[in-house]
C-alpha cells in the first residue's frame, strides 16, 4: 500500500495536482480501500499493463 501511495502523491507533486480535490479524493479511497490498492498494486507489477499506460500517456501528449 505505501509503494502505491507513494507513487501517487510522486505523480501529484511532479503534475502540480497535490491540491486538486478529484486526486485528494482518489489518495482518501486508496486508503480506505485494500481491494483498490491490490488492484493498482497488481497492474504496477505487470509488464504489458504498464507499457499500455505509456502508449496512452504518450498519444494522449
């Protein structure tokens, strides 16, 4: 869970969106729920999970 947190609250800090209620929000529920983090967890783990993200980020820039 503290790998997943911290990687989130990276994420925020480096996008200027720490104080942006919607990803306050999002940090709340990934406390609040262990299945969310797991979830997350698991597709941080996966090679081909990750590399989809990248694809998105990089087409959506």
């Amino acid at each position: 869970m503290v790998k997943v947190l911290l990687v989130k609250v990276i994420i925020d800090d480096a996008n200027k969106l720490q104080y942006v209620k919607s990803h306050s929000d999002i940090r709340k529920a990934m406390f609040e729920n262990k299945l969310l983090v797991q979830r997350i967890a698991e597709y941080m783990d996966d090679e081909t999970i990750m590399e989809e993200f990248v694809k998105d980020i990089n087409q959506s820039e």
